[in-house]
C-alpha cells in the first residue's frame, strides 16, 4: 500500500480548507484572516499584559503610523499594502522571530512567499516600490521597537543592543485614540479580529466604489 499523501492543509475558522504548500486565493474568506491574524501572536507569545499582542493589532498599527507620516491620504492600494504586509502569518498561524527563520531556511521561505503570492492575487496588491518600501520598513520597526518596550517589556537599551533595532520608541500609541483603548495594550483576539475585518472592509469598500464610478 502507498504511504497516505501528507496532509498540508488547514480548516479555517469558516469550515473551508486553505493548503499552504499550494494556496488558492479564494480559499478563504476575509473573516478567516481576520480571526487567524487575531490569533497569530508576535514575539513569540510573550507579553507583560493579560494578552498577547496579535499580528492584527501589530497591522492595524503600522497603517496607521504610515497615514500619520503621509503629507496625503494614502491611495486604497497602499492602504492595503500596509494593512496586509503581515497576512501570510496569519494564513500560515505562525508569526516565526527572525533570527529563527534563517534556521528554517529556504523552505520555510517558500512556504511564506507562496502564501504572500497569494493574499496579492487576491487583493489585487501592487509590488513595493522602492520608496514606499522604505517608509513601510521604517513604519514597521518602529512599530516593533515601541511594542518591545511597551508590550513586551524590553528596555530600551536591549532594544537597540540586542534587537538590533535602532529606531525610536513611541510615547504616543496612534491605535488609542482611534479605537478609545487604553495605550499600548494588547487587545482580546475577537476585539483584534473586528476591528482588522473592519479596517479591510473599509478599504475594499473603497475598491468598489472606484469600480462603480468607472462603471
């Protein structure tokens, strides 16, 4: 008897399935994302609050350093671009810490990538541009080392010494006065899932408002 073919697939939280060594990119629906993005945890799950910090809220906050620091609203494509840049994390339920990925290698590259390939033939995202993927970099460090500090209870000089990260720290938490939360504080993972679907309805609601205007 042939050995049963590996199993490679997920149950998603909608009953659908995603395989991750050959993702379809409409295998899920973006609630699904939304609850698996609540649910992936950065920095390995540790937190000096009741809850870990999700990579939704970690999302949610890069977009909005990036629209503070535009001198014009961002376009519904970078928009997104911010908001997903993360997404394959969520799709795969694993948000690995850097300095482990180069022990995973190129395989857990190409799972990755796969999976990021797909989340862009889906959302119809645009490639980076070289500029643009600067200020995102710049946007996403110091979203990492503020939540370090705040959420993970880093010191500031290991931030820099033992991260690596030499980006400044925020006093100010953008996501506070937008939801009314309190400062730096992790959210619940179906707090996190409401208001990242929100955030990605909001702009793919943009999307279709475009198409019907050229309709």
């Amino acid at each position: 008897m042939n050995p049963p073919t590996p199993r490679a697939w997920v149950r998603l939280p909608s009953g659908r399935r995603l395989d991750l060594m050959s993702p379809d990119p409409s295998a899920w629906l973006d609630e699904d994302l939304a609850i698996r993005l609540a649910r992936t945890y950065r920095w390995g799950g540790e937190s000096v609050w009741p809850w870990p910090l999700s990579v939704a809220q970690h999302s949610l906050l890069v977009l909005a350093l990036r629209r503070q620091w535009s001198d014009a609203p961002l376009s519904r494509s970078d928009a997104l671009l911010e908001l997903l840049h993360d997404a394959e994390e969520g799709l795969l339920g694993f948000d690995c810490i850097s300095p482990l990925k180069d022990v995973l290698g190129l395989s857990f590259r190409a799972v990755s990538s796969r999976l990021m390939a797909a989340i862009f033939a889906r959302y119809e995202l645009h490639a980076w541009t070289p500029a643009a993927h600067i200020i995102h970099k710049q946007a996403d460090l110091v979203a990492a080392a503020s939540e370090a500090v705040h959420c993970i209870g880093w010191p500031i000089h290991e931030v820099r010494d033992v991260l690596g990260i030499v980006h400044p720290v925020l006093d100010v938490d953008p996501l506070a006065e937008t939801y009314g939360c309190r400062p730096w504080e992790p959210w619940p993972a179906d707090v996190a899932a409401e208001r990242f679907l929100g955030a990605l309805e909001s702009l793919r609601a943009v999307e279709l408002g475009q198409l019907e205007a050229q309709a």
